[in-house]
C-alpha cells in the first residue's frame, strides 16, 4: 500500500515537473509586423533584434542639429507582440539611449493597444526630454489588463531648434524594450506544487 502510493506520487512529481518544464518554455515572446516610419533619414539603416522577452530597435541615423541635414524629424516604430501561453504581460520596461545637446530635445509617446479585446491598455502620454542627463531614459507602463496579443506604437519627434551659437544636436540610437510576463496564480500554484513534490520524493531516497 505505501508503495502504491510512493509509485504515485512518482508519477505525479514527474507530471508537474514536465508542467514546470511547459511553464518555463511559456515565457518566450513572439514579435511581428516590426515597421518604422517616419522622415526617411533618421529611420535609414533602422534594425532590430529579439530575445525571449525583449526587442532592442538600432537607429544609427536617427539625429538632427548643428551639421545635420535636418533640425527635426520623427522616427515612428510600431510591432506586435504576442504570448501564445496562459501567461500575461503586464509592464514593460523602455530605455532610450542617445545624446542632446543645446536646444536638442525628443519628445516621446507610446501607446499599447490589446489585440485581443480591442482598447488601449497602457500609454506614456507625451514625455519631453531635453536635457542629457535624463537619458539614458527608462519608464515602466503597466497594462490596465494583462492581454497575450498586443500592438505597440512608440513615436519620437527629434528637435532642435533654435540653432544656437553652441552645438544643438538630438539623437537617439538604441530604444530597448522589455515585457514583463506574468504568470497566471494556477501556474504558480501547480509549480509550487510541483516543487513538494520533487521535495518529498528526494527526501525519500
Ligand atoms: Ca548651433
């Protein structure tokens, strides 16, 4: 009889086991649709790269100012996100990296639609850097609802003018973007069952 019940509890160890391996795995993130826009020169030579839960979009030409062809000009960057798993997204962390000089500044907005219930769920509102101390810039928007599938749009608009007798530049370089992934309580709750079990059966060899 015990060892009936050692034999189950075996298996049931290696069943949440195999859920705490599906959870891990739940966490990557799958970015589409990557488009910028905006003036043609600053977003030349735009990329991007994706890791599990984060996109980093390079703009090696994205400034304007004193021996610049433009005083401003505006880098739009939309993508989608999407989490294929009952996990949720719930804040994202943004950092801008760049420099601004003299009358330099970047105004910044970005808006987080849910795909999945139409509506906005998270916005920075408009946010005007213009001294360089403020960068590198790094802001946390919390979603008003954790969704799997959401739209992102984030715009820039690089100024500066007036051109002052001192250097006047606004650049940006690197927009680093990372989602925080939520896991739902039941997740939690079954991985901390899960690891009980792992627990108890150690202790019994
Ligand atoms: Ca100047």
């Amino acid at each position: 009889m015990l060892a009936l019940f050692a034999r189950k509890a075996l298996v049931t160890a290696t069943a949440f086991g195999a859920l705490m391996i599906s959870a891990a795995q739940a966490s990557a993130i799958t970015f589409t649709n990557v488009t910028f826009a905006g003036t043609p020169q600053l977003i030349s030579g735009a990329s991007f790269t994706t890791g599990a839960t984060d996109i980093d979009f390079s703009l090696p030409n994205a400034v304007v100012g004193d021996f610049q062809p433009l005083r401003q000009g505006s880098v739009i960057i939309t993508y989608e996100a999407m989490s294929d798993t009952p996990m949720v997204m719930d804040q994202m962390v943004l950092t801008v990296l760049g420099g601004l000089f003299g009358s330099g500044q970047i105004q910044f907005s970005e808006v987080i639609e849910d795909m999945v219930n139409p509506g906005i769920i998270g916005s920075s509102g408009v946010i005007n850097i213009n001294n360089n101390n403020q960068l590198p810039w790094s802001q946390n928007i919390e979603f008003t609802r954790a969704t799997t599938h959401i739209k992102v749009k984030k715009e820039f608009f690089l100024i500066a003018e007036p051109d002052t007798p001192a250097l006047d530049l606004a650049r940006i370089s690197l927009v680093e973007q990372n989602l925080v992934v939520v896991p739902e309580p039941g997740t939690m709750a079954a991985v901390g069952l899960g690891l009980t079990a792992l627990i108890a059966r150690r202790r019994r060899k």
